[in-house]
C-alpha cells in the first residue's frame, strides 16, 4: 500500500486562501506577497505559485500598483435561524447536556470578549434588528493532551450582560446562560470542514492547511428564540461525534433519521 504524500506548500497556502476568499477575508485586498510569506513560512515562489492559481480560477486579480483583490467571493452555506420541520435539530439529550459535560472535563482559555455591533450575518442568525449590540467571546478548550477547539460565540446583548471574561473561563456558556435566565430549548448545526490559517495553527497546536471540524451552532430557548450563535472549530485527532440512526417510513421509502448526536473527546 503506497503512503499517502503530502500537499505541496503552494497548495496549502492555496487552499487556506482559498477558503479565506469564500468567507470574504479579504474585502479591501489580499496581503502583500512579503506579509504571506511571513504568515505561511515559506519562500516568495511558494506564495506566487499558489495566487497565480488563484488568479487562474477567477477568484483573484493582481494588477500592478492596485495590488491583488478577490473579484469572486462564494459565501458559505450559513445556518438558517429557522424552525422548519425539514431543518434537522439536534436532540437536547444527546448534544446540548453532552457539551456542558464536556466543558466541565475540558479547560478554556479566554482570548478575547468584547461588546460588538452584530454583522449582517450574526444579526440575521440571531434574529436582531440592524445596529444591535451583542457579545463576542473566543476560546480556546483544552483536554489534558493540548488544544481542542477554538470557539467564537454571539450572544444578545440583553442576555449576556450578567457574564464576562471571568464568568467564561469558570463555567460553559451553555450553563451561563440557563443562570442568565434562558430555558434553552434545542440547538440546530451544520457540521463541514475548514483548512487551519496561521493563527488558528498557532492556536490548535497544528500545521498551517490542516483540516479542522467546524461547526457552527444555533442555540434556542423554549420560545424558539435565538440566544447564542457558535462557530467552533476542532482538532479531528482529539474531536468526533458519534449519531444514532433509525429507519422510518414505508417499505418503499425508508429513510435514515437521527436520534442523538453526542460529542466525544480524546
């Protein structure tokens, strides 16, 4: 069995820019050549070689004295703050009990927490009006071996006024929020994948362009109102989700449903 070689270094920078572009990173111009080398380690050919790829697929363009700017941004799939019946919810038995047992066994490190006015996107997910203010905290977990996950959350403003950096650092978010006064009620996600940039490598312990889990999380409370937005991003290695499936419908159209969804740390 022949082993498996790993991706050149101008593919990996590729690949990190190229999902940097789909998520719109890069509105006012990409780096300069000098500040990518710097952030990836590597030489200026290596650089070159990954944005003329770039460049070949229409997802850039470099113009002398302009520098180098996306000229096709795809947007990723967000989730929906929605509850329709074809949306799948994850069952409050099986992820939202498993996360705080998990942020009970896991330490956190605060990065930042700071009072924000909400994005288009964080504002549409949370269901606010524009110019609404909200908390954004990040965090890095850890287990016992190194880095786990590193965690961006959104939370109204109105709700998340009673905790901060201390309260953050002590406790799951998910339990602040219940002491805050929210009866959470379910929790929708998307599950997808993203290439570590330098910082999250930095962060997660890993190599720049490794593959990381991303999820990103929709809390509800028992009103079906949005109260906390998660994008979090984990080590595959020390990170998985195990789901239970069974089948309903009639013999002629049977289909797979969910019954639990837990996560499971190593």
């Amino acid at each position: 069995m022949s082993a498996v070689m790993p991706l050149p270094k101008y593919h990996q920078v590729y690949l990190v820019l190229r999902e940097q572009l789909h998520e719109g990173k890069f509105a006012q111009g990409l780096p300069g050549e000098l500040s990518l080398m710097s952030q990836f380690g590597v030489a200026r050919v290596t650089v070159r070689r990954a944005l003329e790829q770039l460049a070949q697929e229409g997802l850039i363009s470099r113009e002398p004295g302009r520098g180098t700017r996306p000229v096709s941004v795809r947007t990723s799939h967000q989730v929906q703050p929605s509850g329709a019946a074809q949306q799948q919810q994850a069952q409050l038995s099986g992820l939202l009990e498993n996360l705080v047992t998990m942020g009970l066994r896991t330490t956190v490190k605060v990065l930042s927490v700071d009072k924000i006015v909400a994005s288009q996107e964080v504002a549409s997910a949370l269901q606010l009006q524009d110019g609404a203010w909200v908390q954004k905290a990040q965090r890095v977990r850890s287990t016992k071996e190194g880095p786990l996950s590193h965690i961006t959350t959104w939370v109204p403003d109105d709700i998340a006024k009673s905790f901060g950096r201390k309260e953050l650092a002590q406790k799951p978010i998910l339990v602040l929020l219940e002491e805050s006064g929210v009866k959470v009620g379910r929790a929708q996600q998307s599950i997808s994948a993203k290439l570590a940039d330098a910082q999250l490598a930095l962060q997660l312990d890993v190599a720049v362009g490794s593959a990381l889990l991303a999820v990103k999380r929709l809390i509800f409370d028992v009103n079906d109102k949005p109260v906390q937005w998660l994008h979090g991003l984990y080590r595959p290695d020390r990170y998985e989700y195990q789901m239970q499936l069974s089948r309903i419908g009639g013999l002629d159209a049977k289909v797979w449903v969910s019954k639990e969804l837990s996560a499971n740390f190593h």
